[in-house]
C-alpha cells in the first residue's frame, strides 16, 4: 500500500522551480521572479523547472514547465475504469 500511496503523491506534485537568471543561468532569491520586486515592474529572474544547481548555476531543467512536468509514474491522462 506505500507504494500506491508514493504514486498517488506523485501524479499531483509539482517540478522543482527556482528563480534564476536567464542569461547567466545563475539562482536568484525567489522575489527577483516576483513583478514589482526591487521597485522594478519586470522581474529580473525566470522560474526554472527540475534539473539541479551546482555552483549557483542550474542545469538539466526548462524554463518551460510543461517540457518537465511529466506526471510521474503511473499517471495518465485518461480516466481508466
């Protein structure tokens, strides 16, 4: 029963995001992703989905939620029965 309450977790949770600058690939703190941060009224970073940081830069992600958000295991988009 773990397992299938490990998998059921799974289909709903949300990829990593990080804040992080476009150019540099570099982590910023998350209210530099915030519009009106720092009397700005764009943002200066963009949320980065998955991957992972080494040196305050990132990797292996997207900016694009939708190229990382897979689902996990076991889920689908039909409703099977």
């Amino acid at each position: 029963m773990g397992v299938l309450a490990a998998t059921i977790t799974a289909c709903g949770s949300e990829p990593d995001k990080r804040c992080v600058d476009r150019l540099s690939r570099e982590q910023l703190p998350r209210y530099e992703c915030e519009s009106g941060s720092g009397g700005s009224s764009s943002p200066r970073g963009s949320y980065y989905y998955g991957g992972s940081v080494s040196d305050k830069k990132v990797s292996g992600g997207s900016f694009d939620k939708a190229a990382v958000d897979s689902g996990g295991f076991g889920c689908s988009g039909s409703g099977g029965g």
